[in-house]
C-alpha cells in the first residue's frame, strides 16, 4: 500500500519531480566521469604523460562530492515540500506519523536510485566520449582505459548511496518533528525579514572590509603565494555571506520605500514578495554567488592554462620552426605552411668550423628577445649591431678572431640559426660571402620560419618533428618550439577538462540549487497570486509580477560572482602570462546556463502559484 502510494505521489508531481532528477542525473554523470580518469590505474600507468595530473580529478571529484552533499540538502526541502499538506491530509485521516516517515523514505530512495542508474548510464557514455577526446588533445595512447570501469562504479555507487541514505533518513527525522497542523497549513506560513538599522550597517561595512581583504589578497596573490589563497578563501566567503544578510535585505527595503516605483504596475506586491522571502533565500544566494566564482572560475582558469601553452612556447623560441638541410619531404609540409617571416642562411662546415657569411646574416637580422645589454625586451626585434669578419661563436679554444659571448644579442640568434646539436663538434666562425663561396666543405642550409598563429599548423609542425628524427645525426633537430608546446600542453591539459566539466557542474547544480529553494516556497504564494486575480489582475501582468520578482533574485548572486571571478583570476598570474585570455567565453556559457534555469524556474513557478484555467 505504501509503495503505491508512493508511486501515485510520483506521478502526481512528475512535472517537479524531473526537475530534481535531472539535476542528480547530472552530478552523478560527471562525479563518475571524474572517478574514471582518477581510478584507472593501468591507464595511468600506461601513460606518462597523465601521471602528472591525475591529483586534478582527484581535486575534481573531491569539490564535486562537497557540493553534492549541499545540492542534495537543498533537493531535500524541495522534495519536502512538494507533498507536506498532502501528507497532513493522510494524518488528518488517520495514518500514523511513522508510516508517512517511511512514505516519504520511499520516494527519497526511489528517485536516488532512479537517478544513479540513469547517472551511470550517461556517466559511461560522457567517459567513452570525453575519455577519447581528453586522450587525443594530449596525443598519447588509450592504453588500460575503460569507460566502464567497474571500481568507478562502485565508488559512485557507494558514495550516492550513502547521500541519499541520509537524505531519505533526514527527510523522515524532519517530517516526524512536524505536526499535522504544520503540515496542513504549510502554505500559509511566512518568513518576514526584519532590517535592524546599526546592525545591519554594521554588518555591511565588515562584509566590505572583508571583500576587499579578499580582493587584495587576490590581486597580490605573487606575493602572498599560498597564504594568500587561505585568506582570499575565507575573507571573500565571509564577506559575501555578510554581504548578502545584510545589505540584501536592506536594499530591497529601499526599492519598496520608492514610491514611483512601488505604485507602477504590481511592484507593490512583486517587492513585498521579496520582502517575504529574502530572509531565508539570503544564505541560499550567497552560496550561488560563491559557486558561481568557482564555477565560471574553473572554465576560466581551464581555457587560461590551455593558452598558456602556446605563449609559454611563443616567448621561449623566436621561431615557429628552425630546421637544417629540409628534405623533400619536409619542404611538402613547409611549403603548406603561410609564413610571416622566412629566412635561409648557407654555411659551409670543415674539420674544425661552421662558417656562415657576414652579409647574408646582416642583410636577414634574426629576431630577438634581448637587447645588447642582455635585457628582456617585450616584443622581438631584428639583432642590432655589426658582426665582425673572424668572429668565432663563444669558444673555448685559442682562434684568431674576437669571440661573440653572452649578453650579446648576436650569440643568442646565431645558436636559434645553429643550435648545439648541429654539428656539435664544431664552432661557428663568420666570414665574408667572398670567403665563403672559395671555402671547401661541406654545404648546409638553415632555415627560418615564423606564421601569425604556431597553433594553427600544430599537425605540419608534428609531421616535421617526425621527419627530422629519420636525418642523419649532424644535422638532426627536434622541432624545439613544438616539443615545448606539447610538454606545457600536456601538463595543462588535465586543468583545461577539469576545469571544464567541473564548472559546468558547478553553474548546473548550483543553479538548481536556487531553482529548489524557490519552487519549495512557492506553495506558500498560491493563495497570494489568487487573490489578486479575484480582485481582477490581469494573467499577464501576475506573470509580468513573477518574471521581475525572479529575475531579482536570480540576478543578486550572478552580479556578485561575476566580479568574482574577473577578481580572482589574479590568482593565477604569477603562473599564467594572461590569466584573462579570453574571459568573456566562460562568462557567457555561465549566463547562458543561468538563464536557461531561470525561465524553467519561471515557469514551474508560474505553474504552482498562477491560478489554473477552468
């Protein structure tokens, strides 16, 4: 009988039931993506290069475990309040207080377990596609990887369990705490804020000194290095806690004391609504605004380290491409490549140099990153100075000529034009083109080549790689620029995912979150929304108040965590060149998740409290 009951109720509330399980859908899906790629021991094992960030999804699925167990408290008084004056309706006709605990125990554990087999499913499905895309972006080979991964499941298995063991337990302890008129008059229970003047400004001036103590802390994050990031943690947590408990409130006091405003349209009623509810929806939004940061912050910091990649490559070579004596085979793949900039330079090599020609070298300046006093200069420019006929290149032995040493921008190009593996034997001496031409030896040719956009030829710059490993040993050379590329790639490949599929779980859940706290008090307006139309309020101006009243409460947190995260993305400038590449993207995808929870949240809210045509 329970369990029919049960199943009725489930059907009865289908509409807002989906809205839940959608959610623990999807935080079981990503939780178990994350278990995949931390747990598969022979893959990481069989790869190198993974090693290096496997404590990224174990820092993932911890973060995402924490914020679960906070989204599925939250559910919980959702799913309460889905069904409280049904249940006091059944205790009003005589069911016993235990039995509708053990009601509500049952449908708390059918939608866990309901939501955990469709979590896994998806889950699998995410760890096939996302695994193979992880794996291709780093170039490395599939070795021991299963996307079905029995452990993973286990983990996943286990962990959820437990949560919704919990929640179904607390779910009945508070149920079995409320009386049966609690439960029949749920609806009409209100929750005023009540503003104290001194302790309200009290407050909002330690939640300011509080954020910008954060802030600083963020700003100064080189300095301060991991004592910042401790401050910068608790001093923006509290202050935003603060921020929102008191000047929230207050500022919505102030929108309904504005009398043009108050008495346009249904303002009145829309600011008296917020009025009601902010009290208990002001800790709620404050861990929105907070989730938010991360959350956005993730995708920011993952896109950041990606393009950190291809600058920290850009600013360790000036070349996109240094290669000796190009084969046939390489000038196919150099001759699809658009070159910004290309020089040649002839050398001839004997038994004891490596002769270049003065003229050619000066006639095609190389580029540099140093002045002549051996400063950093911010952007490349051509080799200043005259190079001198006889000039040997930094070396040890006794030679007739002067010798070009370090902080000499010439020393610098000319090992970018001949690297020490080429010819390792030998030294580089600069000779007239007369010389050179008379000179007997053996013939090379070195070639120069920089585009607008290194990333943009990443498949010809690895075809040449590989080229270059079959020539013979005196002119071998690993393309130096790709082989940095790939190695800060690697590394920040595993922080780009993360990143990626953390945040968007962040934005999803939190988002719900908020979307529960709302629809869970929504019972509480029907009446409200029915008088109004008795005394004859058009639909469309109800909706109009519903849409405003939302978009408030919606736009608090968003507004907060958005500074946020343009803050705290000083956090990573001491290890990122731009910590802000291309920060608008993440910020958009938040807003368009966001905005996406907002107009479903209107409409099941609009679904609960306007009334219903007959």
């Amino acid at each position: 009988m329970l369990f029919k009951l049960s199943m009725s109720g489930l059907k009865s509330k289908f509409k807002d039931y989906a809205v839940l399980l959608t959610g623990l859908v999807m935080s079981i899906s990503i939780f178990y993506l994350f278990q995949t790629l931390a747990l598969n021991r022979a893959f990481i094992e069989a790869n190198s290069v993974i090693r290096h960030i496997q404590f990224v999804f174990h820092a993932g699925s911890f973060l995402l475990a924490v914020i679960t167990f906070f989204y599925i408290l939250y559910a919980n008084s959702f799913l309460l309040s889905l069904r409280q004056k049904e249940f006091g309706m059944y205790m009003t006709l005589g069911a016993k207080k235990h039995k509708i605990a053990s009601l509500m125990f049952m449908e708390t554990m059918v939608i866990g377990m309901a939501s955990l087999v469709l979590g896994i499913a998806l889950g699998t499905g995410l760890s096939q596609g996302i695994g193979q895309l992880l794996m291709k972006q780093l170039d490395f080979t599939a070795g021991g990887y299963y996307a079905l991964y029995v452990p993973s499941i286990a983990v996943t298995c286990i962990f959820f369990f437990v949560l919704f063991m919990l929640s179904a337990i607390w779910n009945s302890i508070k149920l079995s705490r409320v009386t049966v008129l609690q439960l029949v008059h749920s609806d009409k229970q209100t929750d005023r804020v009540r503003v104290k003047g001194k302790m309200t400004g009290f407050i909002a001036v330690l939640a300011m000194i509080l954020l910008t103590i954060g802030y600083a802390a963020m700003i100064k994050m080189e300095v301060l290095r991991e004592s910042g990031i401790i401050i910068a943690l608790i001093a923006t947590t509290a202050g935003t806690y603060l921020l929102f408990m008191s000047l929230l409130p207050l500022l919505i006091k102030k929108l309904k004391s504005n009398k043009n405003r108050n008495e346009k349209g249904l303002n009145a009623f829309t600011f008296a609504q917020l009025n009601f509810r902010i009290n208990s929806l002001s800790r709620v939004l404050a861990t929105v605004a907070m989730l938010v940061a991360l959350g956005a912050g993730a995708i920011s910091a993952g896109m950041a380290f990606k393009n950190n990649a291809g600058m920290m490559a850009e600013l360790s070579y000036e070349y996109d491409i240094v290669t000796h004596n190009p084969t046939a085979e390489e000038q196919k793949v150099l001759n699809k490549i658009k070159f910004s900039e290309q020089y040649e330079y002839h050398y001839k090599v004997d038994e004891q140099f490596v002769y270049y020609a003065k003229e050619e070298l000066e006639n095609q300046r190389p580029q540099s990153a140093f002045s002549a006093d051996g400063e950093r200069l911010e952007e490349y420019e051509p080799v200043s100075g005259e190079l001198p006929v006889g000039a040997v290149l930094g070396s040890n032995q006794e030679v007739d000529g002067p010798v070009i040493e370090y902080p000499n921008p010439w020393a610098r190009a000319l090992r970018t034009i001949h690297p020490y593996s080429i010819y390792s034997d030998r030294s580089v001496k600069i000779v007239a083109q007369k010389e050179l031409a008379e000179l007997q030896g053996e013939e090379g040719l070195a070639f120069l080549g920089k585009t607008d956009h290194f990333e943009a030829y990443l498949n010809e710059w690895k075809s040449i790689d590989e080229l270059q490993q079959d020539k013979p040993g005196e002119v071998a050379l690993s393309n130096r620029k790709y082989n940095s590329y790939i190695e800060y790639y690697g590394i920040a490949s595993g922080i780009v995912f993360m990143g990626f599929f953390l945040g968007i779980a962040f934005l999803a859940m939190m988002a719900s979150c908020l979307m529960f706290k709302i629809l869970s008090g929504a019972s509480q307006d029907i009446n409200r929304y029915q008088m109004l139309r008795k005394i004859g309020v058009r639909p469309s101006l109800l909706s109009k108040s519903a849409y405003k009243e939302l978009f408030l409460v919606f736009l608090f947190p968003a507004i907060l965590g958005i500074v946020h995260v343009l803050v705290g993305m000083n956090i990573f400038s001491f290890i990122l060149i731009d910590p802000y590449f291309r920060v608008w993207l993440p910020i958009i995808l938040f807003i368009a998740i966001y905005a996406a929870y907002y107009f479903i949240t209107v409409q099941l809210y609009k679904g609960i409290v306007l009334p219903h045509k007959e």
